[in-house]
C-alpha cells in the first residue's frame, strides 16, 4: 500500500508506528551529515535523536529541515 492510499480518518496509532518504524535499524556507523525533517507529530523526537546523535560523536553537522509548502529552511548547528 502507497502513504497517498491511506485514509487518514482511519489511521490509528499502531499504524502510524508501522510507518515511522517499521524497516528502521542503526548500522552504528557514523555521518558527516544528519538531517531532521520537521513534522508537527514527531519533531521533538527527531529533534532529540540528532541532538544526542552530535553530542555522542556519531555525526558532525547537523541540518534542520522545514518545509513549509513551497518553503524550505535549512538550518545549520
């Protein structure tokens, strides 16, 4: 099933799991870049990853990714 074929009114928090994290692992290698793409639902999350991420040495630049319709900001650490 494609994301677009998803009914949202429909969709539970279980699947919402399946979707995020499902298919997901650490290699344990580290980055020269990470990115973290905003979302209203999940940014605190992924914003506390990448943060413990570059704390722990595991990546060296950090990017912040919104996008805001056409609208795209990159912000650097």
């Amino acid at each position: 099933m494609k994301l677009s074929e998803i009914d949202k009114e429909i969709l539970s928090d279980e699947d919402i799991d399946k979707i995020v994290y499902d298919n997901t692992s650490d290699n344990g290698q580290n980055s020269y870049y990470g990115l973290v793409f905003g979302n209203s639902v999940l940014l605190n999350e992924r914003v506390e990853a990448a943060v413990l991420a570059y704390k722990n040495k595991r990546i060296k630049k950090l990017f912040l990714v919104e996008v805001l319709m056409v609208l795209v900001i990159l912000v650097m650490i």
